[in-house]
C-alpha cells in the first residue's frame, strides 16, 4: 500500500465532521491494507496519527532543511516504516550526521503532502480527526466484529496497531485471544468528575474513597523479580525509578500488575507536582535524582497476581488481594455509605495536601476510560484538563510575554479540538517566561497578535462555572478560568471533551 493512500484517508477523515463519514473512510482503508498484504498494525497507527516507533530522535529542527519533494508518489507504508525504525536506533557518535542524511533520504522521495503529512506524523502533530473511540469504531466495522470486543481487546493489549491486525486476520476469535501480557502496559482506567463528595455517593450503596495524589501514575509489571514500569502513556521509564524497581521487587508475589501513582513527599505532606514530574522527565542520573527526590509508591488496584488476570474481578476482590501483596504500599482508603463519613475523609485528605477523593464502585470491573461512576474524582474546586490552541501576546507588564492562552477541548464523537475560551489568570512571571519559551517552540504559525501552536500542551485549568456562549465553537464558556499548572504527563488524548464540560451548565 502506497503512503499516498494513507494520506489521502487522513484528508478525507480531517474533511468531514461527521462520524459515520470518517468511521467509513478508515474503514475501507483498514481493509484495503489487509486485502493487499499492507501492515495493518502500521497502517492504524498512521491513520490514528501516531507514530508506531513513538519517538526517533527527530524534531522540527531536524527537519528544518529538507530536500526537495519528489514530482509523483511512490512511498509504500513499509518503506517509510523500515526508514523510520533504522532512524529511530541510530545512536552514538556520528549518530547526528547519520539521522540527517536518512531524513534527507526519505523525505527526498516524498511528495510536498508526503512531506507535510511526514512531520506532522514524527512530530505529533497530526490533528485529523481520527480519535481513539473514532478509530475503534472503524477496526470494529473493517473486520466485522462487536465494538466492545475491540475495546477490550485495546484496553489489555495497550494499543489499536495489534488489535486491528488481529481483528481482521482473524476475526473476533483473534480478538479473544488478546489477553493481558505481564511486561506489556494496559491502558489505564480513568476517572469521571463530580462537583462534590454527596453526589458521587447519591444512591446510598457503599463506595470506595481513594485518597487522590497529586503525582504521577505508574502501571508496575513484576515477572519472576524483573520489573517494568509505565507511565499513563505506556512509556517505559523503569530506568529513571530504581526506588520504585525496589518497592515492587520486594512484593509478595511471582507475577504481578499494579496500578498507583508516584509522589514526592517531605515530613509526611505531599510536595508540588513539579517535583514529583522531574523524576519522569528529567534526563539526569537516576540515583542521584533518588537521592535529591525520593518517591513513595503507592499502589490502588492489583490487575494480576501470580497467573490470574484481575481485571474482570469485582474491585473488592482486587483491593483484598492488593492489600495482602504490597500492604505498607496501599493508598488511604475508606469504605463507606454515610456522606458525613465521606465527607470527613475527604476534608481530612485536603488538610494533609492531597488534591482530594476517587469514589470507587466496589463492585466495578476495570477498565480503560471513563466508566460512568466506576470511578469518579472529587476535588475542592471545578478543574478541567485542556489543550493550548494559540497564545496571544501580552500587553502592558506582560509585553514581551505570549500571555493569554487559547483553551481546546476534545470532541468525544469526531476527536477534534473545539476553543472553549482564553485566559491570562493564574500565571506567574516564571510561569510567563516559561510558557514564552515553550509556545514559541510549538508555533505554526500567526495573525496578528495571536501565535498559533501545535496541540501538544495540556493545561490544567480551574473554574468558578460554565454558561451557555455563542462566542466560541464550542458553546460554553468557563466563568473566571486560571491556570493551575501544565501537565506534561498527560497525553493530548486525555484531555477532557467538549460533553463533560456542557454536562456542568
């Protein structure tokens, strides 16, 4: 299958707002490249926008220079794949000048949309339309199986590429056996949002409340003493948490999966994000970064456990065994129907620092994504998590600053990002510095004043409300919006949708 093909999709999925349109073209195209012996796996990831090796060491500057563009197509998907693997393991010294004549190479062969569509797939910026419930939808349709089936089957294989090669080799018997791989990171499950403690407790059933933290989320795989650890993008960051390695190595168990998150602490109280971030971010030595922000692990679901798979185990059950595996490693937790209780415990989590509560369903099975009230986080103030769209630059004190940042949130049905406003608040002068630098290096391009980004940075924003506005695409606007903080742990296809936030007037 030529990559023209491919791009030629993208278009089609990025010109339509219609979801039966894009499901359709994706979908023809998935089935297209099983018929004609193309890598299905590879072919999904491209028309999702992801780039299947994730990274390969090449930036916008890498590409800054390029050859000129070929007059016709003739780039076939296993070509530009086999080119940008052999890029992505060029390491040591020579590796620099070695990256940049096999990026002059290939992009030499591309055609001016080959090109484009090229960097937008290395640099993550490909925003057509194709979103992870869109895609989904589309493996479902190619390969004539259950949509749940797909969903399932991602959810414990991590990501579309395998699941969509399987679906259509070999139909929903394939999909079955698609099965959680102690090694291989899952998909997260995620929470749901209500404005306070009663109402996530509105039926009177007894509930979980899991004390939140304000760190970073780690998916642990323990396999006969070697242990992996992920992120909540599924990246390996093993090497920079050896502390962590200990903790899990030190459980009671052969084989194990585990979900929890990640904090630095001092004297007993939580520390700001930012340190807790530097331990994944940063490129330094990892013991002396253990040495200078050491991290507790805490652990709230148990997945497996020596062979059995857990995830379909009423939470109870999880929590009962997780307790009797890594018990100095548990998150506070109660267990509760009373809302005075409920709501004690929460105050009492707020007053050690922590951000608030997830009210868990006892009885809820795990499972990647929002799951209605499976679980639901309740903090002390309405906080969203959005996209920077464009930056305006600043005026007054603030001339010489990008300032007022241009809000997206994600569209569940067609995953395009729609503005929901703009806001300077909240932002300090480091803040102001560092998101000028940051912006700056995500620009595509002006009009006037306002300096559009690639949609990259995700902003967690706080709110006093949401009303009803024709001003922007979106139809709501948030009341006295601030910046909180940036995520840079949070993937732009987390951030929380254009329904959540209308589901608030």
């Amino acid at each position: 299958m030529q990559l023209a093909r491919v791009i030629a999709t993208s278009a089609a999925v990025a010109a339509t707002r219609s979801r039966n349109e894009k499901v359709a073209a994706l979908s023809a195209t998935l089935r297209e490249a099983a018929e004609s012996g193309a890598p299905v796996e590879v072919v999904t990831d491209y028309l999702a926008g992801v780039l299947p090796q994730r990274r390969i060491g090449v930036g916008w500057r890498g590409m800054a220079q390029l050859p000129e563009p070929a007059d016709s197509p003739s780039l076939l998907v296993t070509e530009v794949d086999a080119a940008l693997t052999a890029i992505g393991v060029l390491s040591g010294q020579g590796s620099t000048a070695q990256r940049g004549t096999a990026v002059a190479d290939l992009f030499g062969r591309a055609t001016v949309d080959e090109q484009a569509w090229l960097r937008g797939l290395i640099t993550g910026e490909m925003r057509q339309g194709a979103g992870d419930g869109v895609i989904l939808k589309a493996i479902a349709v190619a390969a004539e199986v259950d949509e749940a089936a797909v969903r399932r089957a991602v959810m414990l294989a991590g990501f579309a590429g395998p699941v969509a090669a399987a679906a259509l080799s070999g139909g929903s018997a394939a999909l079955d056996e698609v099965q959680l791989e102690v090694g291989r990171p899952l998909r997260p499950m995620l929470a749901g949002s209500a404005p306070d403690v009663a109402t996530a407790l509105v039926d009177g059933d007894e509930v979980a409340l899991d004390s939140k933290l304000d760190g970073i989320r780690i998916q642990a795989h323990l396999d006969h003493g070697v242990v992996r650890l992920f992120t909540r993008t599924l990246d390996d960051v093993t090497d920079r948490l050896p502390e962590v390695v200990d903790a899990v190595t030190a459980l009671s168990a052969e084989t194990a999966v585990l979900d929890g998150e990640l904090i630095a602490e001092a004297d007993g109280r939580p520390q700001p994000f930012q340190v807790t971030g530097s331990r994944t971010m940063s490129s330094a030595d990892p013991a002396r970064l253990r040495s200078e922000i050491p991290l507790s692990t805490y652990f709230f679901d148990l997945l497996h456990l020596d062979g059995r798979d857990l995830v379909d185990a009423p939470a109870r059950e999880r929590w009962r065994l997780l307790s009797a595996v890594a018990p100095a490693h548990v998150v506070p937790r109660l267990l509760t129907s009373e809302v005075a209780e409920a709501e004690q415990f929460f105050a009492d989590r707020l007053a050690a620092g922590h951000e608030g509560v997830v009210v868990k369903d006892p009885q809820a099975p795990y499972a990647a994504g929002r799951r209605g009230a499976g679980w639901v986080k309740v903090k002390p103030r309405h906080t969203l998590d959005l996209v920077v769209l464009a930056v305006e630059w600043g005026s007054g004190r603030r001339r010489g600053w990008l300032s007022n940042i241009h809000l997206g949130a994600r569209d569940a049905e067609t995953g395009e990002l729609v503005m929901l406003g703009k806001t300077f608040k909240g932002m300090t002068d480091e803040m102001l510095a560092w998101q000028t630098e940051r912006f700056l290096g995500l620009e595509t391009h002006r009009e006037g004043h306002v300096v559009f980004v690639r949609p990259e940075q995700v902003v967690e924003i706080a709110f006093d409300g949401v009303q009803r506005s024709s001003r922007y695409p979106g139809g709501v606007a948030l009341r006295f919006a601030r910046v909180l903080r940036y995520r840079d742990d949070k993937p732009v296809g987390e951030i929380d949708t254009v329904g959540q936030v209308r589901g608030l007037l």
